[in-house]
C-alpha cells in the first residue's frame, strides 16, 4: 500500500495533486486530515477507510461512503487516528475503493 503525500491547505489557496486511486492506499491521519475522491467513472464505486478502534471491546464499523458517478466528488473526514490509525504505526489510515478506474484521490489537511 502506498501512503499518499498530505498536502497541506493554506489560507494563501492549494490546488491540490491528485493521484490515480490503487486498489488500496495509505494516508496519514489527523484531526484534520482529508481524503479527496474524485470519479469521472461511469459507474458509483465506493471508498473504505478502515476502522481500527474499539469501544467497550467492540470494533467500530469501518467508514464507507459512496461515490457518485460521472462527476462524483467526495471530501471525506476527518479520518482522526482515534478511529482510524493503523495499530502497525499508529498514524496511517488504510483505504480501499471498490473500483479504480478513472479515480483520482488527494490526501489534505487543513
């Protein structure tokens, strides 16, 4: 799994790089860290962020959250390292899409 480059947001203005998505990815967590998913795909796919917390013994439920087709655009987060740190570094946040065609992600902080 890669792990996407944060880009911080500035009161200045970004234009933010966006990488074509892979079937699964990494980014740094925060609780002000974003994932950008754009698809131009003709088809809605989805974006899994993979929850590592518990509560009271009991996992939390993974975020999943769908992509619209054609001109679907999605900011999702904050994905904070309390819900989402991965337990191997404890910073990083693992991400799936269901499809990567056409896909492009930006991993943004503000």
């Amino acid at each position: 799994m890669a792990l996407l480059t944060q880009q911080p947001v500035a009161r200045s203005g970004l234009t933010p790089t966006y990488s074509a998505a892979a079937a699964s990815t990494t980014v740094t967590t925060g609780d002000r860290s974003f994932l950008h998913v754009k698809n131009t795909n003709g088809s809605s796919m989805t974006v899994t962020v993979t929850a590592t917390a518990q509560v009271d013994g009991q996992p939390v439920s993974d975020l999943v959250v769908t992509v619209p087709a054609t001109a679907g655009d999605k900011m999702i987060g904050p994905l904070t390292s309390k819900l989402f740190a991965s337990a191997a570094d404890g910073v990083s946040a693992s991400i799936t899409y269901s499809s990567t065609t056409n896909v492009t992600v930006a991993s943004l902080t503000i």
